[in-house]
C-alpha cells in the first residue's frame, strides 16, 4: 500500500542535460537534503548507477564492480524506510524498455513514483554526447554519427544514440501508467544564462529553498575536450584491444588521461553542429516540443529552451570539414607523452579524494552499512534514526 507521505522520485536523465553536475550538488548537499526531508541515499557518487546496473544486468553486463549486486534493492529499502521523499538520480534508467522501467516502478509500489527528465536542446545535445561517448570508450567518428542520425535508418550507431535521447519515446515509457501531472519535464536552460537556474528548477520541484544549498563545489566528473583532442582520444578506443576491461579504461583513460592531460591542452570552444545537420535537428525540436505540450506533462521551465538556438552563420558545412590534420593530431600524441612522463599516472586523482575528516566518515558510513546487510536490527535503528530526522527537519 502506498503510503501518504512517502514519494520516490526517478531522475532518469537525459544523459548529457547537467545530470552529473545535479548529482554532484545533491550528493554534497546529502545531509542538509535529509534534514529538509529528501533523501538522496548513498555512500558514493557511483551508487545509483550501481544499483541500475544490477536491476538491468542485461543491459549494463559489464558493470562488474563487487559492490553492484545487490545494490538496487539496498536502494529500495532505504527508500522504503525513509518516511519522505526519495530522490533516485542515473541517466542509465533513460534507454529502458516499457519492461524494465515497469520492474523499475514495481519495486517502488510502497510510495508515490515520480519521473523527473532533464532535457536539453538537441542541436547542443548532439555533439555534446558524440563527445561523452568518446570518453566512454565509443570510436563512432562525429562525421559517421551525424550521417546516421540524419539518414533516419535505425542502424546501431543511430539506435545507441536514440535510445537515450529520445525524449517522446523516453517520456511515453517511464510515464506508462503515472499520471501525467507526475511525469515532470525540466528544461535546460539557453547558453549563456546563470548557471544556477537548472538546480532552481530542479530544486523547486523537490519542494527546496535552492538558496539554502552548497553550490559552489568542484565538478569532478565534468571535463570538455575540443573537437581535436576528442577526435584523438575516439582513434585512441579504436586501437584498444577488446579485452582492456571497462573498469581500468574508466580510471587509466578518462579520469585520468582524458580528464587532465587532455582537458588541459583543450579550448574552451563547444562542439558545432554543422549546416547540414540544422534543419533536421530544428524540424525534430518542434516536433518533440509539440508532443511534450500535447501529452500534459508537467514542465519546470520553459519549452521554448527545447528550441535550438538560431545559427551563427560561421558553423562549418560539414562534419567533414573539422576534421583536424595529421599533424595536429600528432602534436597531441607528442604533447600527451610529454605530460604522461612528467605525471605519473593517477597521481592527479589524489586530488580528487576527499580531506581526512570527509573520508573517515565515508568510511563509518561504509561500515554502518555493512552491517546493515548482516543485520535486521541495525536496519531497524537506521530506519527509527531517518525518521526522527526527517520529521524535526521538517
């Protein structure tokens, strides 16, 4: 049975639409969310993916890190045993199937399901997510992407990419069966305005003061390449042979090598779409803005942000032409080298770690949950100790 006052909300992305900065904010914002009667559960920035990775293994097989089984229902029950709301945050929930977003909800039967999808304009989205993949470990060239996309054939390029980023499909499966007024739309906002005014949205939706958040923390999971530097890391991927496990390329390539030797060398400029690709990319905008005002789901924001930006007019034509030349290619190589020799690797990553007091309660909060897989008892005193909290935060 539902209870009154318990509601989980399922932020199922969209990939590349702040998701990892939002995630960020929350997870450092943790205590202060439990307090004002949100919990946004988890000892690490990688449990929520963890935990789709274990209820979807046909999808995310190769996830293989020790603490993944079992780590969805961990989930679930600290949903169930927190007498709030829950915020349950992975844009790996976004390519789901009708089957698996409804074993999804199922397992939340105990509370009032919400469905939370970030989106973003999609003449941004495009090279913003050819350049994810790239760190991703994907060898798919800008130019063959585009060529798929707006060729219209479902081949597996154009499927990979669809899967996530269609936003009528997405929306139409995770909101089977939710009233529309719980399917809630939240736009991106046009480059170049305040960097706050997602987390506004999205904190308004929760039913938060934004202004009562920390907002002023290091992003570490977000790094931009330019177009040469992500052109050398996808031939990079390609050269990798099949069974260079995902975990080591996750710590070897992108947090380390890609996240600083090449985020370091690379210029502020985004990603353009060419113009070959604006006017498919504008005519799909309109249709999806058309469909999420036809369906009645509740948007935060404004649907005209879904809109593309008007073109510069100094885009190139083609993918083609961006395409960097062999020697600047090699001056990478050379200039990665260089700075590989002179920073061991995974020496930066310390950076990364959290200070000795931060770490030492992570590593309690480890332990407390360790136990509470052993024993029901210490489950039951969490449970009592999130209520309580709940209730004189609010």
């Amino acid at each position: 049975m539902t209870s009154a006052t318990q509601r989980v909300y399922l932020h199922i992305g969209l990939p590349k639409t702040g998701t990892t900065s939002l995630q960020e904010l929350l997870w450092h914002n943790q205590d202060a969310l439990t307090s004002d009667g949100v919990s946004f559960p988890g000892y690490d920035l990688g449990a929520h993916h963890r935990a789709v990775a274990d209820v979807h293994p046909g999808r995310y097989g190769g996830w293989k890190e020790k603490r993944t089984p079992g780590s969805w229902n961990w989930l679930v029950e600290q949903a169930r045993a927190f007498d709030g709301a829950t915020l349950i945050s992975s844009e790996l929930l976004a390519p789901a199937s009708p089957e698996e977003a409804e074993q999804v909800v199922s397992s939340l039967s105990f509370a009032e399901v919400h469905v939370v999808c970030t989106v973003r304009d999609l003449a941004r989205q495009i090279p913003s997510v050819w350049q994810e993949n790239v760190k991703t470990r994907q060898s798919t060239s800008y130019p063959d992407l585009l060529a798929s996309l707006r060729n219209g054939e479902l081949d597996d390029t154009a499927r990979l990419f669809w899967d996530y980023q269609d936003l009528p499909r997405v929306l139409e499966t995770w909101g089977a069966g939710i009233p529309a007024d719980r399917v809630h739309v939240v736009t991106v906002p046009p480059r170049g305005g305040r960097p706050d005014v997602l987390w506004e949205r999205f904190a308004g939706l929760l039913g938060l003061d934004p202004a009562k958040y920390e907002t002023d923390i290091p992003h570490y999971g977000n790094f931009s390449l330019g177009y040469p530097e992500t052109e050398f890391l996808r031939r990079i991927n390609a050269s990798l042979p099949d069974r260079f496990p995902w975990l080591q390329y996750a710590r070897r390539v992108k947090d380390d090598f890609a996240a600083h030797t090449l985020s370091a060398r690379s210029g502020r400029s985004s990603i353009p779409l060419p113009k070959q690709d604006q006017d498919w990319v504008r005519e799909t905008a309109e249709r999806y803005i058309e469909r999420v005002r036809d369906t009645g789901y509740h948007v935060v924001g404004e649907l005209e942000d879904l809109r593309p930006a008007a073109p510069r007019g100094d885009e190139p034509a083609t993918a083609d032409d961006l395409t960097p030349s062999e020697a600047e290619i090699g001056e990478i190589a050379m200039e990665s080298v260089t700075d590989l020799l002179r920073h061991p690797a995974g020496s930066r990553r310390m950076m990364k770690r959290k200070p000795p007091q931060q770490a030492k309660a992570l590593r309690l909060r480890q332990f407390v949950m360790r136990m509470s897989d052993q024993y029901p008892q210490v489950m039951a005193a969490r449970r009592a100790y999130w209520r309580a909290r709940a209730k004189l935060g609010r």
